[in-house]
C-alpha cells in the first residue's frame, strides 16, 4: 500500500508512522504537514506545506494513494466553537474534499474521540464538533471511511505527546496503566495498537464505519 499521514508529529501519528514503516506491505509513506517530521527513511516523502486549507499546489503528490490516516486535530481547551471548528471540521474537509477528488478510490481513516455525538445537538462543544466532522467524512464519495472514537490511548516505544497537559496526563497515570487495563481492557488502547489496527481497515474494512474503542479492541 502507498498511505498518506496527516499529524505525523503528533501522539497518534507518531504510532501510526512506526507501525507503518514496520510493515512490509506498506511501500510507501506520504506524511503532509505544516512541519516536517525529520524522519529519515526509504518509504517516507515528507510534504511540508503551510495552508493545509488550500492544497491545489500539491495535488499532483497526493494522487496514487490506498489510503489516508488523518490523525491530526488540537484540543479543545481554551478554544471556543468557532476556533475549535476551524481546525477539527472545516481543516479536516478541507483536506478530505480534496483527496476523494484526487483519489476517490482511497480508504478515508479519521481519528475521532470516544464520546463523539453523531447526533450534533449534544451539550458537549467538541462532541458536536467531531460528531459534524464524522457525518460529513462518511458523505463523502471515498472508496471507504472510517471513524476511530479510541478512549485512553497509551503512547508506547518512546512516543510522547506535543501537548504539554497531555504529557503531565500520561506520566502520572503510566503507574496505573496496567491495573485500568485490567478493569477497562475495551476503553484503552495503545499507539502501537490503534497503528495495527488502522492498517487493517485500510486493507479489509469492517462491517461498520464508526468504530467505538469495544471495537478498535476487538480487532
């Protein structure tokens, strides 16, 4: 497969990117960002690219692709809707429109949140935000989509988060990892993980295009 990652230097992009360049059926990597990763391999193309809301000068790169991982996102802390839409929704299509475009026999890969309301209307700002974002992914004509709504995710193999609150989260709950594991073994999943099993969507699908964290842990 030839994948495109978008939020490579994130959490989540980081596991996604390991797990790809592990696998041996993955050719080729494509990540696009606003920075480059500084990760030197064979299978990677770097895009750096500052307006990811206009991608017309690089569409050309972006065509010949199976699949889209979209791992990128910010959190809603201190933001209002507006601000929080901006990037989480109107980025997000911006970027998809654009691929299924390009490349509409692509899979279409997005990680959500646990929580998401697909209904819109919930008291929960980000929830409606993501719950908008997830409705409009899959109305798009892509060979496939699919919405990821992980729980806790555990960074693993050195990765860390880029926020700085995240990073204190996960440091002081590393001690109770394996004992929340124990209790919740279906609201937790790890870096390494939720790569293994966004590659598997990309080759096979699955029986429903949302998957909530029961599911990401079933497979």
């Amino acid at each position: 497969m030839n994948v495109l990652i978008l939020g490579a230097t994130g959490m989540v992009g980081q596991g996604v990117m390991r797990e790809c360049l592990l696998d041996g059926g993955v050719a080729r990597v494509v990540t696009l960002g606003r920075r480059a990763t500084g990760t030197a391999h064979p299978k990677v193309r770097e895009l750096v690219h500052a307006d990811l809301f206009h991608l017309a000068p690089i569409e050309q790169e972006l065509a010949g692709l199976d699949a889209c991982f979209y791992c990128l996102g910010a959190t809603a802390a201190g933001k209002s809707e507006a601000e929080y839409a901006r990037i989480n929704h109107d980025m997000t299509l911006a970027v998809a429109e654009t691929l299924a475009r390009v490349d509409p026999d692509m899979t279409f890969i997005y990680v959500s949140g646990m929580g998401t309301d697909s209904t819109e209307r919930g008291r929960a700002m980000w929830a409606r935000v993501k719950g908008r974002t997830e409705n409009a992914l899959l109305r798009l004509p892509f060979r496939a989509a699919y919405m990821l709504r992980p729980g806790i995710i555990l960074p693993m193999h050195g990765i860390k988060s880029r926020t700085t609150l995240y990073r204190l989260f996960y440091s002081l709950m590393t001690p109770l990892y394996p004992a929340l594991r124990a209790l919740f073994p279906r609201a937790i999943t790890t870096t390494e993980q939720l790569g293994q099993v966004m590659l598997r969507l990309a080759r096979s699908g699955y029986s429903k295009p949302v998957l909530e964290s029961a599911d990401i842990a079933s497979l």
